[in-house]
C-alpha cells in the first residue's frame, strides 16, 4: 500500500498523473524534434561529426518504433481523465460543470487556432473540437462508452467510407487517369508573415483532412472517452486493486505487438489519402500498434512510481507535468523559432542534433516548472485558462 500512501500531494492532486503528462511531453518534443516541428529552413542536413549517420539511424528507429504515434496517445487520454476530474469534482460540491467546461473548451478552441498560426503541427484545436463531443456523452452509461471506444480503436468510423465506396463504385463511372506533368519548381520558403496566412486556412484544412483520412481522429475521441472511463472506475484511486490486471493486460500487449508485426508487413502498401480496405487495415493495425506500446509506458511508469525514491526523483517531471499547457506551447513555438528560416535556421541539422537540441530545452522547462511552482500555483497558460473559463481573476501566489 505504500503507493497509495504517496500517491497524491497535500492538495489531493493525484500526483502520477501529472508525471505521466510530463512523460508524455517529452516523447511529443522528441517527435517533433525529429520534424524539425514542422517548420521549414533554407539549409538541408548535413552531418556535424562522422558517426552522425549512425546516430541519426539509431534515434530513427527508437523514435519511429517506440515513441512517434504512442506519447499523443498518453497525452490525449490524460485530457479526458483531467474532464472527467474537473467534472467530478464540481458534481461533489452540487454544481454542473458542463456550461463551464463548454466555456473553457471555447477559449481552448481559440489558444489551438492562434498557436496554430504559428506551429503547423498544433493538436490543441483538435482536442477543443472534439471536447464537445466529449461534454455530451458525460452522461451516458459506461458499458456504451466502452462499446464506443472499442468501435473506434477497431477503426469502426474509417470503415464507413470503405463500405461505402464499395457500394457506390458501380455506379460510378471510371475515368482514367492520365499523369500530369509538372514542372519542377524551387522550394519556396516562407517568411513569418507567409506561414500565419498559410497556417490560418490551408495549413488547417490539411490538417483536418489528414485527421480523418488516417483516421486519427476517431482514434483520439476513443482516447478522450477511456480516459474519461479511467476517471469512472477511480483507476488511479485504486492502483493496488487493479496492479494484477494492468499488469497481465502488459503481458497480453506484447504479444498483440509481436503477432501485428508480423502481420503489417503482409498488407498491400497504399497512401495515406487512398480509400480502400487496405488503406483501412494498415491505418488500424498501425494505430493498435501504437495504442499497446502507450500502454506498456503506461504500465512502466506506473510500476516505477510505486517506488517512493521514484517519486521523490520524478518531482521536477511531476512539475512539468501540471503545467502541461504552458510547456506544450512553450516547446512548439521554441522548436519553430530553432529550425524555420525566420528564427535561428537550424534546419541543417539531422535527427541525432535536433533530438538533442530539443532534449536540452525541455530538460531546461522541467527545471523552469518545478521551481516556478514552488511559489505559484498554476503556470501561465494554466493560470490564463482558468482565468478566462470563471471570468474572474484566480489567485496566482501561493
């Protein structure tokens, strides 16, 4: 019981939560490091030191296999557990949180689309869009929420344009296709100026587009109801209870991984805006791929928190974690500022360097949070969101 014990601060916050949001920062900042955050520079990469090819190889492989597509994963179920927290806390004082939450999803929606202005690779309006949705299942039975979730994890939503292109194809007329020839054209680079204009309309529609063509989407509405469904069964509430279960449920896990290894490769290759059965079952079985290696970190990070030398460690992640807003912010427009032309143009720099560049100032945020909440008690955008969802000054200073 000596997890339970240590599980949550003075204030009752439930402190593993937030180092999981803190961990699951970190694997988002290494994704997008790799991305160069989605910012274009005039260099190209170039190697710095002669085995950085070898390096770069490395950070490809642990990055593709073991982070990228799992830590949104992580930080997209945290989201509906912290509505389900928010929910619940307000309903044991005797008020419903909804209107409040639907306001606070509003000014969410408007922090997404002004940080996406600048950072192409923004999720924060996604994650507003589709809190709506989440608000009105707030009441629903969890044994539906659970059939939902399972729907969507299965790829249920982005079998629906399948079966119905299947059915509407005969009476389609087919025309062929003919290449078009184009001629090749200089990368354009574009300035500041050009990026928030192009960011305001384009950037989001492709964005959107992308969301439903992969479906990930569905797959983060899916995330947003389990975390919701955690907070139902008071999961974090009793660790010790479930440990036995989350731990066979790892054992099952790896070896889902290793029979959809095994199988992916055998799946006919299409792209990513193809409509097809294949299209459909290389976009799920990647996405079950990624949701049972989230939980295996999941289940790891559980497991070495029970640890109270963990714990006490892991304080500076916890702190990084409760500010998750302001450093998810902070970090993007940092990593665009580094790498696009009109910041530092960094943009020469491989996957090993850009890794390392991004490791360095999230190591330097973790250090900022922990000691900015040794005397304040939200950060910045935490502190303006909560502002703006009660429409009165909130106290800042311990």
């Amino acid at each position: 019981m000596e997890m339970n014990k240590t599980l949550a601060s003075s204030g009752g916050r439930i402190t593993v939560i937030d180092a999981l949001r803190g961990f699951s920062l970190i694997g988002i900042c290494l994704i997008h490091g790799m991305q160069h955050f989605g910012a274009m520079g005039t260099m190209t990469p170039q190697a710095m030191f002669p085995w950085e090819g070898t390096m770069d190889e490395i950070f490809r492989w642990f990055i593709n296999y073991l982070v990228f597509g799992k830590f949104f994963i992580i930080f997209s179920w945290l989201f509906g557990l912290s509505f389900f927290i928010q929910m619940d806390r307000a309903a044991q004082k005797g008020v419903d949180f909804r209107p409040r939450f639907l306001w606070r999803l509003v000014l969410l929606l408007v922090i997404g689309f002004v940080h996406g202005l600048l950072v192409r690779v923004d999720i924060l309006l996604v994650y507003a869009l589709l809190g709506f949705v989440l608000v009105l299942m707030y009441k629903w039975p969890t044994k539906l929420l659970v059939g939902i979730t399972l729907f969507l994890f299965l790829g249920g939503a982005s079998l629906i344009p399948v079966a119905y292109k299947a059915a509407t194809a005969p009476a389609v007329e087919q025309v062929e296709e003919r290449p078009i020839a184009r001629t090749a054209m200089p990368r354009h680079v574009p300035t500041l100026a050009e990026t928030i204009e192009n960011n305001a309309w384009n950037g989001l529609i492709g964005k959107m587009n992308f969301q439903f063509a992969s479906g990930r989407i569905y797959l983060t509405l899916g995330l947003f109801i389990l975390g919701f469904i955690v907070g139902r069964i008071r999961l974090f509430q009793r660790l010790d209870e479930f440990r036995c279960r989350l731990n066979r449920g790892a054992v099952m896990a790896l070896l889902l991984l290793g029979l959809l290894y095994i199988l992916q490769p055998h799946i006919p290759a299409t792209s990513w805006r193809e409509v097809s059965i294949y299209s459909w079952m290389t976009w799920t079985s990647t996405n079950l791929i990624n949701l049972l290696t989230a939980y295996l970190w999941v289940i790891v990070v559980l497991e070495a928190y029970r640890s109270v030398k963990v714990q006490d460690a892991m304080k500076p992640l916890v702190s990084y974690g409760r500010m998750g807003l302001t450093n998810y912010i902070a970090q993007s427009v940092t990593g665009v500022f580094i790498f696009s032309s009109f910041g530092l143009d960094w943009s020469d720099l491989g996957i090993f360097m850009s890794v390392m560049v991004c490791l360095s100032f999230t190591v330097l945020q973790i250090i900022l949070s922990h000691y900015w909440l040794k005397s304040l008690r939200y950060g910045p955008m935490e502190w303006l969101w909560r502002t703006g969802t009660y429409l009165k000054w909130q106290p800042l200073a311990r």
